[in-house]
C-alpha cells in the first residue's frame, strides 16, 4: 500500500524493513533468527535516525509493526514531523493476511498452527492502542479491495 500511495502522490517511498536489509546484508529472518529482537530493534532505530536524516521531505515511510512501540522511533518520526497513518485493518482480514506470510514474519514464524489466532489476536490487542494514541489518522479497512483504500488515501492526501 505504501508504494502504490507514494507512486500515485509522486513521493519516494521508503521501507523501513528493505533499509535495515540493505545496511545489514541480511534479512529481517535472519537478523531475528542470529542476533535476536533486541538486537533487530537497535538496527531498527539506527537506520530510522539515518532516514530522519535524510533531506527528502515527500516521502511515504513504511514501518514495521514494532517500529512505534519505541519512545525512541516514535521522537525521531516527530522530528520528522510525518503524519502519521495507521492502516488499521479489521481482525479477520489481518488474520487471512498473515496467514500468507508466516515465513516473512519473524514474530509468527514459529508459532504452532493451533495458536496462530490467538497470538495474532492478542498481538494485535496488546498493540492496537499505541497504534490509535500515535495515529494522525486512523484509517479503518475492512473487507475493501487494495484500489478501494488506494483510493480513499490519495484523496485524503490531496485535500490536507
């Protein structure tokens, strides 16, 4: 969704899981599975600070969903001062989603089959508050097609 939103509002888009990647070498798997989530969440806020850094000011910055439970991430953004969008997607169809990609997830990797439903629902409880309080805009998507949110954040966009 972030690329499609900076490709239609002529932005960069930057991900902050692809820069960890490049400025490690490694994948987020990997770098979970060697070092361990600490170690993932320093590398996250060194390469966030280089991002801030950066002199791009129209760009749409993908995070991952651990990146503003930080006190630390969330004042880089705010020196930044990026508005804040919170993709906040209805239960059922996250759960459809991550079902897809347990193997890009480090987080649900190795979760038993059984309990895939109930660690992804009190992840997401235990996260869903930080999300709102952070949140300039909390977008709610329910069962809408990709065109359909697409669509509803460049004219949200466009109007602010």
């Amino acid at each position: 969704m972030g690329k499609a939103l900076a490709e239609t509002l002529h932005y960069l888009f930057v991900d902050l899981d692809d820069e960890i990647e490049q400025f490690t070498g490694m994948s987020i798997t990997e770098i979970f599975e060697k070092q361990g989530e600490i170690a993932f969440r320093r590398l996250e806020h060194r390469v966030l600070k280089e991002i801030v850094k950066r002199d791009d000011d129209n760009i749409v910055l993908a995070l991952g969903g651990g990146a503003v439970l930080s006190p630390q991430n969330r004042k880089l953004l705010e020196v930044k001062n990026f508005e804040r969008l919170y993709l906040n997607v209805d239960i059922d169809q996250l759960l459809k989603r991550l079902q897809k990609e347990i193997h890009k997830r480090p987080l649900l990797k190795n979760i038993e089959k059984d309990a895939f439903e109930d660690f992804v629902k009190a992840l997401f409880e235990s996260r869903r508050k930080q999300y709102e309080a952070y949140a300039d805009i909390d977008l709610e998507i329910g069962s809408e097609d990709f065109e359909a949110v697409l669509n509803r954040l460049y004219l949200h966009f466009n109007m602010n």
